[in-house]
C-alpha cells in the first residue's frame, strides 16, 4: 500500500487531515479508484471489532475530482459493492455499512435502501448510535454513527447510544 499511503499524504484542502491520518495499512482490503495512472478516489473495508467490519459506503474523492462538480458518492458501491461483500463472504467477515448522521437519520436510511436494491442481502438500520473511531475521543460527534446491518446481525460489541442519548448530547 506505499502507493495509497503517499497519495493520502499529498492531499490538501477542506477536510485533508481525514486522509493525512488515514492510516493506509490498518484496512483489511483497498479498493482504488484510477483515471489513467492518477488515482481519484479510495475505499476499503476495516475491522470494527471480531468478525464485524466495515465497508465504506462511498468513495474517498480527490479534491481535484471534488472540485469539477463531479459528485460520484455512491460509485464505490457501484463498482465495488459487490467486490466488498465478495471479500466479507470469502473471509467470514459480517459487513456493515457506517455512517455519520449527525441527527438525519433519512442518510443512513438512504443508504439502506440503496444497499437493499443493489445487493443480494437484507439490510436494516440498527437502533442507537455506535462509536466508530479506534481513539478515545468519545465526545466527537463525528464518531458516533449509524450503523447499516444485515437483518439477522443483533447485536454489535462497540459502544453504544440511544437515539435519545445522542440528541442529549450533541443537539
């Protein structure tokens, strides 16, 4: 991952430090998005906890791409999706799909449905939110998220909130 790890490092701009901190290695698997040799965009999948990971949703756009108008959220889904859940399968991992609310709950039920339309498998949005980020910073908003699930998965070890509890605490 040399290659992805430099490319990380070189982005500036709005929002740079999410991917200056990305920590290239730590995903089990990298899905890279080129035009030519340039690589435009990135997603993966990382370990949450046991055999629960987490596929990302939607695509890490360079800013030069973001800057075009050129809006492809959804296309890591698109021509990864299934590539993601192929791995998760292949490796008895069970993937969800996370996402930062931050009170609109009409995002993650979105995705939802767009997963339930494109996708072999039944999912649903878990009550609460759980806390995503592998550092210490429980009071960040950012890192408390809604979780996108296959129908049978109960129950995650993350901590967790009640819908109640978050408005409590970040509205």
């Amino acid at each position: 991952m040399p290659r992805l790890q430099e490319y990380v490092q070189t982005i500036t701009g709005h929002r740079s430090s999410n991917y200056i901190n990305l920590n290239v290695s730590n995903a089990l698997n990298w899905y890279i998005l080129y035009d030519g040799a340039w690589i435009v965009g990135f997603s993966g999948i990382n370990k949450l906890c046991d055999d629960i990971v987490r596929i990302m949703y939607r695509t890490y756009l360079a800013p030069e791409i973001r800057n075009t108008g050129l809006s492809i959220g959804r296309l890591n889904w698109k021509m990864s999706g299934h590539l993601q859940l192929k791995f998760c399968r292949d490796m008895n991992y069970q993937p969800v799909i996370s996402r930062e609310n931050n009170g609109k709950i009409n995002a993650a039920r979105n995705i939802c449905k767009e997963a339930n339309r494109t996708s072999d498998y039944d999912w649903r949005v878990l009550d609460g939110y759980y806390y995503t980020c592998n550092h210490d910073l429980k009071m960040k908003q950012s890192c408390w998220q809604k979780i996108i699930a296959f129908q049978e998965l109960q129950t995650i070890e993350l901590p967790h909130i009640t819908d109640e509890q978050y408005e409590n605490i970040f509205q």
